[in-house]
C-alpha cells in the first residue's frame, strides 16, 4: 500500500461478484448518470466489457482525471494497481462486466 492509500478505506471493485472461480471473478458494475464507484484498487489484471456503454471519467487517488467513454460492447484491457474511482459523466446508465485475471 502506497503513502497515499494506507488511511483510506477502499471500496469494492464492483456491486456484485456474479462469477467465480480459481482463474477468474466477474464483477457486476452499475452506475446511473452522475453516479460514482468509491475509490478502489485493483489487484489482479482486468478486463472490462460494457453491457450498456457511458462517458465516463476515472480519478486516480494523486488527482489524473482520465476520460473513459466507453461505447456499448466495448472491451478494454488494465493493468492492476492504480487506486481510483470512476464516475459516470454521461447521460446513459452505465452497465459492464469486469473480469479480474487471478
């Protein structure tokens, strides 16, 4: 845990764990517009697949604001361990499944 993490508390990656085994966790992800996941960390690679795609905006917890506009069926790979939340900025209902690599 970095200097910047070891006193806040962080949130769960997702809503729901829909799916898992020894290889992998699926997560279940919802946010209405101008909602916002709590801060969180990833510690397994990632992949995300949106459901129901949004204009998205990731903050990192040193303040990088990062644009994420993610189209419906869209799927894009991260690498794990950068502590941010991420916050609908669109005005659609943003739906994914986040597959964590184990």
């Amino acid at each position: 845990m970095t200097e910047l993490t070891q006193d806040v508390e962080l949130g769960p990656v997702g809503q729901e764990i829909v799916y898992e085994n020894d290889r992998v966790r699926v997560w279940h992800i919802r946010l209405e517009p101008g909602e916002r996941q709590p801060l969180h960390r990833h510690d397994h690679p990632y992949l995300v697949i949106a459901v129901q795609g949004a204009k998205n905006v990731v903050q990192t917890i040193d303040g990088t604001r990062i644009d994420a506009d993610e189209p419906t069926g869209g799927v894009v790979y991260r690498d794990p361990g950068a502590v941010h939340m991420l916050t609908n900025v669109g005005d659609t209902t943003y739906l994914a499944r986040l597959v964590e690599l184990k």
